[in-house]
C-alpha cells in the first residue's frame, strides 16, 4: 500500500511575521552628526582611559612611599612620626655618635703641639696617648733615631695651628667599615734608608784607560788582540814594519862600530903618547866622545819608541850577531819562530799595553798604513768604574764624600754598591744640577760603559725604624695624617668603632714603606688601604672652617 503526505497549513499570520524578518535590513544606519560621532568615540575608549590613570596612580604611590605599604594606623592618621636618628655631619646614627655626645667617649687629654719634632700630641713624649692595651716606653734608641732623622730632610712639615689632631672618625658597625673598603695594618719595624737619587751614567775609569798607537809611522804586519781579549800588562797588541825603526838599528851597529874603533885608537895613542903630538891624542879622545855621545842617542831614540838595548851586551859581539841580536829586539820569543819563517826584516815596533785590562777598541786591521796620530787600541781595566751622578741642586747640601751609593742600572735587577768620592763646586747653568763621582768595584765586569740607571746616596740608614705603609698617611691641608684605630674598637659589639686622626712627621721612604718619626708607636693599627674613605670624611666634617690653620 502506498503512503499517503499529510500537508498541513501553516497559520497565516505565522508566515507573515517570516515574511517581515526576510525582508528587514541587517544594519541600522550609522548616526551621521558630529556630536554623534564623538559620542560614540568617548564610549568606546574610556576602559582603556581608566587603566591608564590607574597605572600612572600606582607609580605616583610608590615613588612617594619609597614602594612600601602605610600601615594600618597610618592611613587612619593615627600612626607616630618615627625619630629622627641620623648624624649626617658625622655619618652615623646620632644615639652612638661619639663627636656629638662625647660622655659615650670622653676625649684624651690634648697636649698641643711638640716643637721638638713637628707634630700634635706627640707619643714620644706621651705614650700615654697610643693606642695600645698597655702604655709602651719609649727606649733611648728610639729618641736618639728621632733626634738624627729631624736633622735630615723630611717632608712637608706640619702646621701647628692645625686642630684636625683632635677630630675622630666613627663607622655605624665593623660591617660598615668592610663595605667602604677599609683595610688596616700594624705600625711594625723595618730597615729603611734615606737616599738622595739622582739619575747616573757608569763610565770607564779615565785613569784606569789607555790608547794605543804606534810610537813610528809603518804598516801594520801583525795585529794580536781583538776587542774582548784580556791584555796583561806589557802584552804585544801588534806590531808595526816601521823603516825608521830598522834605520835606527843600522845606525846603532854603525855607531857601535865606530864607539869601537875610537876607543881602539885612543888605547894605541896612549901607548905611544910620548911619540905623538899632544894634539892628535886631544883630537882621539874627541873622536871617542863623539861616537859615544852617538851611541847614547840612538839608544835613546830606540828607548822612546819602546825598544829596549842592552849596550854591554851588543858590545861584547860581533856585528853580525848584534845586528841579528837587533833583529827582533821588542818582540817576544813566541813570536820570533813563526817571523823568522815569514819575513827577514829588522824593521819590527811592537805595539804593547802599558796596563792590564780589556780590549775596548781596535781600530786597525793587518797591512794598513798608520801613523802616530790614529789610536789603534784602547784597552779599559773594568775592575773599578765611575759613575757620574746628577744631583738636585736642593739636596746637594747632604752629600758628602764616603757615603754609600746603591746604584741599578737600567734593565738589570741586581743593585751594585760604591762610595762617593767627589762632588763637584759648580751646578750646570741649564739644568741646575750638580755632578757627584762614585767609585764601583767591578771585580766580575758584570758593569757596562755607557749604562744609565738611578743612583741613591745614602744618608741615613736604620735598622729598626717604625714604619707604616706609604697609603696609610695623607695630607689634608695643613698637616701629614694617619688614623689610628681605638684600642677598644673590639670589646664588644656596641663599642664605638672610631679610628683616631694623628698628626705625623714622617721620614725617609722605601719599597712601600714610609718611616714614621714621630706620631705612631709599634703595635697600633692604622688604616691602610680606603683610608681615602676616612680623609673624605675628616674634610666633610671641617667644611665652612677650613683646616682651622693659623698661617
């Protein structure tokens, strides 16, 4: 059986409401007057307008509340006002400040200024005032020290109207003192010496140098010594083919001869005197004298060029043997053997050193021509050297000949010890500076002519001086400072942590130490490294007075 659709009718007003929908538009048209349009706008943007301001509010908030939240009471206004308990001039809470209140730390008594040694409240003479668990004594050798350093140049010397002696610099905690930095040390004792320097320059001892030439014009036909070779003295350096030496040689032979037969003839006329005139006896013993006289001169002549004649013995031989005896007069016998084999002349000057030492120079080479004017060795003896300083006109006056010079030369770590023995009467017009001559044994030759380096002359030197570390003192205006740390500084937590400021003289500095004469005693502490920290803060405290120094 087939089915059957059942349509059923939809009301008519139904399907006139669909109708209506269908036909409506999906969107009402925009306003289009201007009021419309920012009416609109202003709703649409004032949620982000209000994040804005609520953003803006909360920074306001924190940065005048520093970030943190009002109690309670507070914003009822019923919260106290906090006490104000700060010392900015001092830069510690007012309640442990020991310059505003000193009944927390009743100050020491204030003995003023030593004229003796330059400083405030002097520990020399009042060891009372160190800061130390018991009161030292101060030995006889200490004040002697003193005594001998004030006599020597010092640094700046202290004002005595300065009043900073009597000030104190205080730190909130041991803490606060770690965060700014500041070290301390022990005034311990070293060895120190007080110097003058001066820039230096080691030289050749002149009269421990010679030069060298040969004494007759020639060629040289052997040169011996190289620069560096060790000459003793009276050593052959070279020698020289000299025609005037060989003439010299020949005339000596001749003269001899001559010197001879004079006397030979002198000897026949005495026997036979009373056969002779008196006259050709008068004319032979002439003729003798002559030839002497000549003898004597070419000797001398050979003497001054540095050869050497035994007359006696030329005189005993022939003159074939004295002519070869001439030969090689000068030269030594361990040269002769190598000479005879290479030449015949007797034309041979050696050149020899008149002092034992170095060769330093050799201005010559085998064959060239030379004459007496050209210096052919100079030989330096560099056991002993100079050194020449240049010295402060200022601090000429402490000078003296015998003191000791330390001397390191520039490149070399290993200092050379020597003695001042001149100083020179006049200061140079340009650099006014003033030439002081040491003397420096070389007996090693580890010294260099020519060599720049520094010098030190010293003045003083201590064994056992009371030093500090050269940053621990300052200069604050009228005075050299140091501060020294309160002995009580670590009895307990709630102890005032004050360093002390201390007028100091100070003395003679050295590898990072500086010699306290006077001011601090072995054994207080004192600040070293960031005491700039305390300087800063000694000076905050003094502004609008100044140093309080009565010039």
């Amino acid at each position: 059986m087939g089915q059957s659709v059942i349509h059923t009718p939809q009301p008519e007003a139904e399907s006139d409401q669909r109708n209506v929908t269908a036909s409506a538009p999906a969107d009402q048209n925009p306003p289009t007057s201007l009021a419309g349009r920012v009416f609109a706008f202003a709703g649409g943007s004032i949620g982000p307008i209000l994040v804005i301001a609520a953003l803006i509010g909360i920074f306001a908030f924190g940065h005048f509340t520093d970030w943190k939240m009002p109690k309670f009471a507070a914003l009822l206004g019923q919260a106290e006002p906090a006490p104000a308990d700060w010392c900015d001039e001092h830069g510690v809470p007012e309640s442990i400040c020991v310059e505003c209140n000193e009944t927390l730390m009743p100050k020491t008594q204030d003995f003023g200024w030593c004229s003796k040694h330059g400083i405030h409240n002097c520990v020399l003479d009042h060891p009372e005032l160190a800061q130390l668990a018991s009161v030292p004594k101060i030995s006889d050798e200490d004040r002697a020290k003193a005594d001998l350093a004030m006599t020597m140049p010092l640094s700046k010397e202290n004002n005595s109207g300065c009043n900073s002696y009597l000030k104190r610099i205080q730190f909130a905690s041991v803490e606060a003192v770690t965060q700014a930095g500041v070290d301390v040390e022990l005034v311990e004792r070293r060895p120190i010496e007080q110097t003058v320097s001066g820039s230096g320059e080691i030289l050749y001892d002149p009269t421990r140098t010679a030069s060298f030439a040969s004494r007759a014009p020639g060629s040289v036909l052997r040169v011996e010594k190289n620069v560096g070779d060790r000459v003793e003295e009276g050593e052959v350096l070279a020698l020289v083919e000299s025609q005037q030496v060989g003439e010299l040689k020949s005339n000596l032979i001749r003269a001899l001869a001559e010197k001879s037969l004079q006397r030979q003839n002198v000897t026949r006329l005495n026997l036979a005197k009373n056969a002779v005139a008196g006259v050709r006896l008068l004319e032979a013993d002439a003729a003798l004298a002559k030839s002497e006289a000549d003898v004597l001169s070419i000797v001398q002549s050979l003497e001054n060029l540095g050869l050497s004649v035994d007359i006696q013995s030329l005189a005993q031989m022939s003159e074939q043997d004295a002519f070869e005896q001439l030969r090689y007069l000068g030269v030594p016998e361990s040269l002769q053997p190598e000479l005879r084999t290479r030449t015949s002349t007797a034309n041979l000057l050696p050149v020899r050193s008149s002092l034992s030492g170095f060769v330093s120079q050799r201005n010559v080479t085998q064959g060239e021509v030379v004459d007496t004017n050209r210096s052919l060795f100079r030989i330096a003896d560099t056991s002993q050297m100079w050194l020449m300083l240049e010295i402060p006109l200022e601090d000429v006056e402490q000078v003296q000949a015998g003191q000791k010079v330390r001397f390191l030369a520039d490149g070399s770590s290993q200092e050379v010890i020597g003695q001042v023995d001149w100083i020179s009467s006049a200061a140079d017009p340009q650099t006014r500076m003033v030439k002081a001559r040491a003397v420096l044994p070389n007996p090693d030759g580890r010294l260099r002519d020519k060599t720049y380096g520094t010098g030190n002359i010293i003045l003083r030197a201590e064994d056992n001086a009371i030093v500090i570390p050269s940053e621990s003192a300052h200069w604050e205006g009228c005075c050299r400072i140091v501060f020294v740390r309160d002995k009580h500084y670590f009895d307990s937590p709630e102890s005032p942590k004050v360093f002390h400021v201390r007028s100091v003289r100070l003395g003679a500095s050295q590898d990072g130490y500086t010699e306290v004469i006077a001011g601090v005693l072995p054994g207080e502490v004192v600040a070293t490294t960031g005491s700039d920290v305390l300087r800063a803060q000694l000076l905050k405290s003094g502004l609008g007075a100044g140093c309080a120094c009565s010039e």
